[in-house]
C-alpha cells in the first residue's frame, strides 16, 4: 500500500539510526551552550547585580544628608522591591525563551543564587577555615597537625570536651522531655486554656539567648553576707539562715545552672513542633487502646510515642546542634571560667583573645566535625519520610 512506509534494508536502517544519534547530539550540545550560560547568569549574575545595586544604594544612602526615616523607608523600598522585581523581570525573560530551554533554566533563576549565595557565604569560607587549622598562629606557616593535637589534649580543651557533653546529655534530655510532656499535658486541656498555656510557655522564645542570659544572671546573682540578696537564689537559700553562696563558681553545678537557661528557653520550641505531633495522632487507634484496657501511659508510651516517633527525632537532632553550637549563655554568664567552658567558647577565646588563627581554626573545624553526623542523620530522617509519603 501507497501509505505503509518503505522497509529499509539493515545497512540503511542503522545509517538512519547513525543519523538520528548524531542530529540528537548536535541538539544536545547546542542546548548546552545555549542553556550554560543562561543557567550560569541566572545563578551568579542575579546576585551579582543585586549586590550592586544595593551597594551603591546605600553608599548613596550612607553619604546622603537626606532625612533619616526617608533614608530608611527607601533602604526598605530598594532591598525588598528591588530584589522582587529583579527575579521577576528575570522570569519575565526567561518566558521569552522557547518553552524547552526556560523549563530548563527557570528552576536556576530563583534556586541558583540561593545556591551561590550559600557557596560564597559558607562552602568558601568552611575551606578557608579548614586551611587556616593547618596554619601557625599568624596564618603563614604550615605547621601539620598541631593545632589538631592541641585541640585533642590541651586540659582546658578536654574540660570544653566534658562540659559540652553535658551539655548535650542534660541539656537535650530535659529540653525535649518537658516539651513532650508539657505538649501532652497541654493538649488534654480546653482551647482557650490550652492557648494560654502555650504563649506563657512560648515566650522566652522571644528572647535571645544573650537577654536571657542577663536575666538569669540576676536570678544568680552573690553578695555578700549582710548585703541584701538581690538574686533570687541567694534569696532563698539566706531565708532559711545559710550564708549567701557563689553558685556560677561551683563546679559541678554551675554548668547544670547554665543549662538550666537554655532549657528554660528550647521548652516551648519543642513543645510547639511535638504538641503539632501529638494532635496528628489518629483518634480511633487511642480510643481502640482505651477499649483493650489500656491506661493512659501506656497509650501513651505504645502508641503516641511510636506515632511521633520522626518529629521527636527532628527535635532532638535540632537541639543537639543548637546545643553543640553554644556559646552566648556561657560567654554573658561565666565567661568560660570555673569550668564552665565548651567548645565553642575556647573557639571564640583562641581566634579573638589570644588572637591565634590556627588554633581557633582547628577547634572550629572539629566542632564543625562533630555536628556533620548529626546533620547527616536528620537528612536521611527526611529522606525516609518523604519515601513514605
């Protein structure tokens, strides 16, 4: 029949699929010319233009003798509409493009210079510090591991060492543990209590962590005996005849006091994110438990508990690397003295009070060791939620 196409002998069929591989490459190849620098610009030009801009906006700004509030409202003005209005001219172009080649590098107008961003700001200066830890204190000579072995075996080091693992034992345990168990205590109550609840909770979440510290610090605060007490823990401690005592010099206690600061500050995240958790638990496998016999603790160790079982994960996997990462708490309160310090405060006092890049180098980038594992478990955590879904 006139309308069945001719059949090709082989030779001629696999000339023909020869063909089609080629023209397929050449398309291949002129799409990566063509999409490579589109995707390149979308990536580091948007930044790069919007740095500029912003640059020399407030250069003008600063220079500028105008009122300061209209300096402020046209600061607001340039950062927020400004960087709108340069993604969304850049989707603009982009719809320009054939349909083919903007699906392709639409995703790299608004991801990539979150990505370049992210390079610049922490992948570089991460390699830079890694670098730096091989170095002398000045940051010329390379010296190996030194500043390795001093981060491994200096005393103070190893009592950083002790504190931040007590830190991350107490600190985590009690943290999460009263926020489940003030998320479940809460969600039995009514609304409106139950709302009440929750902010009261809540709130030194509004707080930083150097405010906190202040507060608490009054709360500690020693005078002498005779003086009147005006830390409340001394207050208490003289009404029962005691003499007032130091408490943020008493090893171990001092570091538990500390710990006590951000307890009282993590409690109503976690309380939040498991109490969001708790209210997921489906009803009639709790009223199916009640109708077998079980009690409430046991419907709740066998039941609820398996159920969040992946957001009490999340939780305690985010307050190990807050924890791991403390320092304001420690440095406003003790300043690292009578043993309070941790890793990141011998950081802090090695690169910018002894002024020794190398060491404070080294101590970063075994803190930065330290946290890639748990960081590498909440990934895969989320990984496997999403498979499930």
């Amino acid at each position: 029949m006139s309308g069945e196409a001719p059949v090709l002998p082989d030779s001629e069929e696999a000339a023909a699929d020869s063909t089609d591989g080629e023209g397929d490459n050449a398309t291949n190849l002129r799409d990566w010319l063509t999409i490579g620098p589109i995707r390149f610009f979308a990536a580091v030009g948007i930044p790069a233009i919007g740095f500029m801009v912003l640059f020399w906006v407030f250069r003008f700004l600063r220079d500028s003798d105008a009122n300061r509030i209209l300096i402020v409202v046209v600061a607001i003005f340039v950062g927020v509409v400004g960087i709108f209005g340069l993604y969304w001219g850049m989707d603009r172009v982009n719809d320009q493009l054939p349909a083919r080649i903007a699906q392709r590098v639409r995703p790299w107008i608004f991801v990539g210079p979150a990505v370049a961003i992210l390079s610049l700001y922490l992948v570089w200066p991460a390699v830079q510090t890694i670098w730096l830890s091989f170095l002398d204190k000045d940051g010329e000579e390379f010296i190996g591991l030194d500043n390795y072995t001093f981060a491994l075996t200096d005393d103070k080091m190893l009592t950083a060492f002790r504190n931040s693992v007590i830190w991350l034992i107490l600190g985590t345990a009690l943290a999460v543990g009263l926020g489940l168990t003030v998320a479940s205590l809460v969600d039995r109550l009514k609304p409106r209590a139950e709302k009440i609840a929750k902010s009261i909770i809540f709130i030194p979440m509004a707080i930083s962590f150097v405010g906190a510290s202040v507060v608490w610090g009054f709360m500690y605060t020693f005078r002498a005996a005779g003086r009147p007490q005006i830390g409340l823990l001394n207050a208490i401690w003289t009404w029962f005849g005691n003499s007032p005592i130091f408490w943020l010099s008493k090893e171990p206690w001092n570091n538990i006091l500390l710990i006590i600061v951000l307890v009282w500050l993590q409690t109503g995240f976690s309380m939040v994110i498991l109490s969001a958790a708790i209210k997921g638990v489906p009803d009639d496998i709790l009223e199916a438990g009640r109708i077998d016999g079980g009690s409430e603790l046991q419907l709740f160790w066998r039941v609820v508990i398996p159920t969040i079982k992946s957001t009490l994960v999340v939780v305690t996997t985010t307050m190990i690397i807050l924890i791991l990462k403390v320092f304001d708490i420690v440095w406003v309160m003790t300043s690292g003295e009578f043993g309070t310090d941790v890793i990141a405060t011998n950081m802090i006092r090695q690169a910018f009070r002894f002024f020794d890049d190398g060491k404070g180098a080294a101590i970063a980038v075994v803190l930065l060791i330290v946290v890639i594992p748990v960081m590498v478990l909440n990934v895969r955590r989320f990984r496997e939620e999403e498979a499930m879904r």
